[in-house]
C-alpha cells in the first residue's frame, strides 16, 4: 500500500490512503461504526456470526454488543478479488467498561482501534483489498439491530459484563 497520512483535527488516527489503494470505503466504514458505538459501552462481542446478505445469500460476521441492547453488526464483504473480512478481534478486558470515545485505525486499515478514556477498548484485525479497483465492492456490511432481531449462529466470546 502506498504511503499514508493522519488526518490532524481527529485525535484518533485515522488513515488516508492513496487514491489507487482505497476510494473512501475504509474511512466511510470507520465512521459509520464510529457513528454507532460512541457514547456506549461494549458488553459483549459475538464471533463467527451468520447473517443475511451478499449474492449467495449468507455471510459471515461479528456482533459488538452495546450497553443500550443494540448490536452493531460488522458482516464480511466481497466480490471476486475485492474483499473485506474481520480476521480478529482482541479485546482488552481491564479497559472494557469504560465509555467509547472514538474509532482509529492503523496500518492501512488492518487494524481498527476502538477508544476509550483508558486506550484501547477492542482492536479489530481486518483483511482488506479493493481488489481490482474500484471495479469490485468492498468494505464491511455495518448494520444495527436490537438483540432480540437477530438470530445468532456462533459463539459468543464476552459475556455480559457488569457495570
């Protein structure tokens, strides 16, 4: 990947990656989770996911649970050599009860850092590619749902935390 800046006004790092590397889905998607889970805390995340969508009818994904019953649901994406696929999620429990303050990334949008006052609450390791670009899709599926609208199949690897 080409070479990269960090956008100043955020003081989260954020990415912008040369015009042939990405066309402004990794930033929009940063920003959309960012949009969803700031303000809130995670209670749970939820691995290896089914949900609806793409072409073939299902895909994989990952839940983050939220304090306010909701999840915001990050299904993997992609067409022919465009892809995007969460491969990791590393949570840091000793800072995972604190409110999230933002949505960073690093390393040309292989990992995606979500903020608290303490540092890093969650990192998500991403696999990307624009493919051959821009011609294919990629990018995650990012939705919101209440916990009782979706019907899991995976594993759940936080349980409920206390308050």
């Amino acid at each position: 990947m080409s070479e990269m800046t960090m956008r100043e006004e955020n003081p989260y790092p954020t990415e912008i990656l040369d015009a042939m590397d990405d066309d402004g889905t990794m930033p929009e998607n940063v920003a959309k989770l960012a949009e969803h889970v700031v303000g809130h805390k995670i209670v749970a995340v939820e691995k290896g996911l089914t949900v609806p969508g793409s072409y073939y009818g299902r895909k994989s994904g990952t839940a983050l649970v939220l304090d306010n019953g909701k999840r915001v649901v990050l299904a993997d994406d992609g067409d022919c050599c465009a892809y995007t696929s969460l491969e990791d999620v590393v949570l840091n429990l000793d800072k995972i009860d604190h409110v999230i303050t933002g949505v960073g990334t690093t390393g040309g949008y292989t990992t995606w850092h979500i903020y608290a006052d303490l540092g890093d609450v969650v990192e998500l390791k991403v696999g990307w590619s624009c493919g051959n670009p821009f011609y294919y899709g990629y990018g995650f599926d990012i939705s919101v749902v209440e916990v009782s609208d979706l019907t899991i199949e995976g594993t759940v690897v936080a349980g409920e935390l206390e308050a």
